[in-house]
C-alpha cells in the first residue's frame, strides 16, 4: 500500500512538473513575422522620448548628451526583490549591440530575452506589447545609433519563487495582452492616438495603476494612483474624477507636459520631473492626443 502511494505522489509530481514546463515554455516570434521596413530614425526618436527609456538607463542626474549613455545600473527596490536596469546601449558585449530586430521585438512583446529566458517585468514589456512593431523597429534603429556603453550590470537580487524565471511564463498567462485597456471611438483618431502613446510606449499605467498581490496591475483601477514604487509616497491618480484630473481641462494637461505647470501655477516634482521634462520634447499633437485620452478614461476614487 505504501510502494503504491508512493508511486502515485511520483507520477502526480512528474505530471505537475511537465503541466507546468508546458504551461510556461517561451513563445517567441520568428523572424518571418517581421514586416519589411525601412527604419525612420526620427520616429524611432519619439518613441524613445515617449517611452523615457533614458530615465531608467542612463546614469542617475545625467544631463544633456549624457542621457543618450544607456549603460543601466539603476536599482530597483521592490517588494520581490532588487532590479537592476540592464545596459542597452548599442555595446555587444555588455549591451544590446549583438541583438537583432527579432531579438529585440521579442523582449519588446513577449518579455524574452535572445536566449529564449523571461525578463521580469520591471521591464515594462507588458505595455511595450501593444506597440506597433514598425514603431519598435524604428526604436532599434535609433538606440543602435546611440554611444555604445562598456558596462556590465550584475543580476537581479530576487527571493523564492520570484527568482525562478520559468514562472513568469505563468505571469504572463495572466497579465501579457495586447488588447488596449479602454475602449475608445475607433474614428476618433485623436483619442486613438492618446491611447496609444499612454497604454503602449508611454507606459503610463505601469506607475499609475495600483498592482495585485502578484505584481500585475488592476486594469479595473486603470491610472486611479498607487503607491510609489520607490518607497516614498504615492504617484496619483490621473483619471478625470474629483480626486485625480477632474478639474484639469484638455489644454490644461497638454500645458503642464510642455511646462510642468499645473492650473494652480504648482509645478512638478519627484519622479515626474523627468518625465515631464521628455514629454515637453514632444509634437504638440502628441501632447495634445495624451491629454485627450486621459480625459476620456474612466473616473476612478
């Protein structure tokens, strides 16, 4: 009786184990599925500026040219463990330089690494995924012509079960969508375009939406504010309800990204500062377009 418990606890552990190596196994594109496309540098620019990618990679207070060197570094302290912002300057043997176009819209859209692991998603994959591939392809082009960084990053400092990248496979089950979080009027190209640089480049929810016990955030809190990942205070609420951007108009928004002047005449502070500063770099119509999709999701306390 004991020999045959035992060998039932065998087989359901080896079942466990090959349902959950199925359950996680990387997805990667092939590079078939890329579409033909001729790099425009300029766009690739924006998509930079919209995404902040120098806010996290470059060196903490960098200024000017400085912030084009994306050595990475930066730790983050989290709940699961310490980050580390890896180097992506055009670098091969410490950056991204050896990385091809499917390489990289791999990590863009399904948070793999070239050698088929999971990124963690500290790395804002789960937004990046509903960008355009042209437009991450653009991107590529761009970093490639940056300075090339000769800097190692160690590791990650994760406990159990965090450090078990196979498991992000799962998390990604649970959270890896490209479908947008609101729905918007499909003709409005305006609000179509806001929610596109918010929800995919601009990754905005990352920081303004309150996150399960898991670390995926609650799409039904879309932007209602959440506590500051670096441990101080919280980022606020930017949906257009009393307590976030209720009072704010549409040119009120735009005006604050280009100024950092809110209608009181306050002006940003903390983190924001520099992502306020990389928005005011924007087209206006960019601006504008963000701003008119803040305005139209929905109100959240």
């Amino acid at each position: 009786m004991v020999k045959k418990l035992a060998a039932a606890v065998v087989v359901l552990a080896v079942l466990a184990a090959a349902t959950f190596w199925f359950l996680t196994a990387p997805r990667p594109l092939e590079a078939a599925a890329l579409p033909a496309h001729e790099a425009d540098l300029e766009n690739g620019e924006r998509m930079f500026i919209v995404g902040g990618c120098a806010n996290c990679h470059a060196a903490p207070k960098a200024k000017g040219e400085e912030r084009l060197k994306l050595g990475g570094g930066l730790e983050l302290a989290t709940d699961f463990g310490t980050f580390r912002v890896p180097n992506i300057s055009p670098d091969e043997a410490t950056g991204i330089g050896g990385w091809s176009d499917i390489d990289f819209v791999n990590a863009m859209k399904r948070g793999l690494a070239p050698d088929g692991s999971y990124l963690y998603p500290a790395f804002p994959y789960i937004s990046y995924t509903r960008m355009h591939v042209e437009d991450m392809l653009d991107l590529k082009a761009y970093l490639d012509t940056l300075p090339a960084v000769s800097q190692e990053v160690a590791g990650h400092d994760l406990s159990f079960p965090f450090n078990v990248r196979r498991g992000m496979g799962l998390w990604n089950r649970l959270n890896l969508t490209h479908k947008p979080v609101v729905e918007v009027a499909e003709s409005d190209a305006k609000l179509v375009l806001g929610r596109y640089l918010v929800e995919g480049p601009g990754h905005c929810g990352e920081c303004h939406t309150p996150r399960d016990a898991i670390g995926g955030m609650q799409r039904s809190e879309w932007l209602a504010g959440a506590p500051n990942p670096e441990g101080k205070g919280k980022i606020p609420n930017i949906t257009p309800s009393e307590e976030g951007l209720g009072a704010w108009s549409e040119a009120d928004i735009a005006y604050f990204f280009e100024s950092g002047f809110t209608p009181d005449f306050d002006s940003v502070g903390g983190s924001m500062v520099a992502v306020q500063e990389e928005l005011a770099k924007l087209q206006p119509g960019d601006r504008e377009a963000i701003a008119a999709y803040l305005k139209a999701v929905p109100p959240r306390p």
